[in-house]
C-alpha cells in the first residue's frame, strides 16, 4: 500500500465518526490505533497484557483482533478497524507518525513560567536587543524561530493540514520524504532535545490526535484549506537536523556496535536491567506515591550507557522500557516517552563497560 494516497480529511470533520477517520487515515496509509474515549490517551491494554508484561512486538493481541501497547498496534487493516471502531464506535484516533511518514509540530499554550532567553530556542542565543515582552507560548517561540531563519511562520502555513486544539494549541501537520531521515520525537521543554519552548515534535516514537477527535474540553479541528499534510520544508529539516532530531546527527549520539555483542555480555546487560524494569512496572500496583517517574529515568539511564558501550541496541532499550511504562502507566505515555527519552540520552554520556569474567 503507498504511505500516502492522498485522500483528504472528510469535509464534514466537526460531525465524521471515529471510524470514518480512522479510514481516512488508513487509507492514506496512516497506521492508526484506539484512544480512551473521550480522551487523547491510547486505549488501555487488555487484562493479560497488564499482568504478563512482555515486550510489543511479541503481544498476540493484534493477531487476534485486540489492540495493546498504544501506538505499537496501530495498523491500516481493514480487519483490525472493523473490529476496533466497528465494535467501539466511541474510541477515539491516534496515528503513529512514525510508520505514517509524518512529523507534526505540536504547540502549547499552556501557562507557565517562561524559560532564560537562551533556553527558549535551544542552541541559538537570543542577544538582549531582541525584545521578548509578551512571549507565552509555543506560538511565540516557533514565530522566532522563523523569524530568526526569514522564514514563514508555521503557524500561519495554509498549505498543510493545521489542526487547532481544544486546550488553544495547533497541530501542524508535514509528511517527511520517503528516502530521508526518520525523526525522533521530543517535548519542548527539554533542556537537550527540543525545536522550541513548548513546541513538541511527534514522530517516530510518538503518535498524534487525529481531526474530529472528542474530547470533553472540545473537539480537534481543522482550520485553513489544507486537509492534507504538505512535504516537510527544507529550513525546519535543517533546523530539525540541528537540535538533534534525526536520527542520523542526534547531539549526543549512541554509536551503533561494530560488531554483535558477544553473548556473555548481552545476557550481563540484560541482567542488570531486568531488575530496573521490574521496579517499574511495579508501580502499577498504585497509582501513586511510587516514584515512577524517578524509577523510570534510573531504568532509562542505565540503558543509555548499555546502548552506548555496545551491549544493547537503542530499538530494544526503547521497546523493554516503553513496555514497562506502559504496563505502570498505561495512561501517561507521552510523560513516560519525554522521561525515556531524556533519560537515554543522558546516560549515552556514560557508557557502561563490564569488567571481569560474567
């Protein structure tokens, strides 16, 4: 199926079931997966799958018609949304940009306390001429950036799907090239991997609300006359490439082994995540008052220096702690990618080498 058939968001977003655009979706060669209804959160895993942790690719429940792991089960078969929206017509939409081809900038407008000037563009000093006052938001932050670069604005890009948000924030939506480098996702307020302040990049390793999606603080609508995604421009490719996005030039990098990992060592490092992991998805057993957040970055920092040292790959590193995010939090995936992330990266800077015999 070609990633992109160009069928365009159903004219009708304000009143198009979920099931509707999760075809749309599909049929654009979007891999799709449930939300909670009435939230933007992936639909809980199933029963088993919370008591029998286990790693996404391994989970039968696609196969068998279910869905599990979030943004890990999202599929364009025809089958699977009969069986998911067809059954469940109030789950709501997700699309995992990854696998999509799609990078989609996120804006926030939420309110909080605004950052150092230097930390508001992330590896561009703002000298004390330029007057900040009123800066707020995402929308500011991005408008300096393309200000900076002499750019248009993203925000005011008509020739792509836009997608206004109920909280006041926008979705910009961009298709990256089928031959170019895959990005990585990342919140605005990190200190390390980030666009701007309070703009997020959702991409590979993250999902995206789709247009019509419900939720009781409104629904997510599209705006301007773009109802598809338009190429990724070269200055915010660049910009992306900068700030560590691609996968290709990340600012800290995980050098890839040059050779497998003798077994010994894998099984070493294994060992000593395993235990990390356990103490995670233990949380599940209350909802608070666990310290998941820091447990996860331990787990999370651990695996940056194994991945750094060879014994581990970034792709497994990634499955084995979202996996066991997810089974502790089913519900703050994207606070358990922003911690996983974040923590990876730190702990490359350390790799971790084994002394002695296993």
């Amino acid at each position: 199926m070609p990633r992109h058939r160009e069928t365009s968001v159903p004219q009708s977003a304000g009143t198009a079931s979920p099931y509707d655009v999760a075809r749309w979706c599909a049929g654009n060669g979007w891999p799709v997966h449930p939300l909670t209804p009435g939230r933007k959160t992936p639909a809980a895993n199933c029963p088993t799958c919370r008591d029998e942790p286990h790693r996404p690719q391994d989970c039968p429940c696609p196969s068998e018609g279910r869905w599990c792991h979030g943004f890990h089960a999202a599929t364009t078969k025809p089958e699977l949304l009969d069986a998911w929206w067809g059954k469940h017509p109030t789950l709501g939409v997700g699309v995992s940009c990854g696998p999509a081809g799609l990078l989609v900038l996120d804006i926030d407008a939420h309110c909080a306390e605004v950052p150092d000037r230097n930390r508001l563009l992330p590896g561009i000093p703002i000298h004390k001429s330029v007057n900040l006052a009123g800066l707020a938001s995402g929308f500011d932050t991005l408008a300096l950036l393309a200000a900076l670069r002499g750019q248009q604005n993203p925000a005011d890009d008509d020739s792509t799907l836009r997608v206004r948000t109920p909280s006041g924030g926008l979705h910009i939506w961009y298709r990256t090239p089928d031959k170019g480098p895959r990005y990585r996702s990342s919140v605005g307020s990190s200190p390390k991997v980030a666009l701007a302040w309070q703009v997020d990049i959702r991409a590979t390793g993250g999902y995206i609300v789709t247009p019509a999606t419900r939720t009781p603080a409104g629904t997510y609508s599209p705006v301007g006359p773009a109802r598809l995604p338009a190429l990724l421009p070269d200055w915010l490719a660049t910009e992306l490439q900068r700030t560590g996005h691609s996968h290709l030039t990340q600012p800290t990098p995980v050098p890839a082994p040059r050779r497998t990992p003798a077994r010994p060592a894998r099984q070493r490092a294994h060992r000593l995540l395993e235990p990390l992991l356990a103490q995670v998805e233990a949380c599940a057993a209350a909802t608070e008052g666990t310290a998941f957040t820091e447990k996860l970055n331990r787990a999370a920092y651990t695996a940056g220096g194994l991945i750094a040292s060879g014994h581990l790959t970034d792709s497994e590193a990634r499955d084995l702690l979202t996996a066991a995010a997810d089974t502790a939090r089913p519900h703050r995936n994207r606070h358990s990618l922003t911690v996983i992330t974040s923590a990876l990266s730190a702990g490359a800077s350390r790799p971790l080498h084994f002394k002695g015999r296993p």
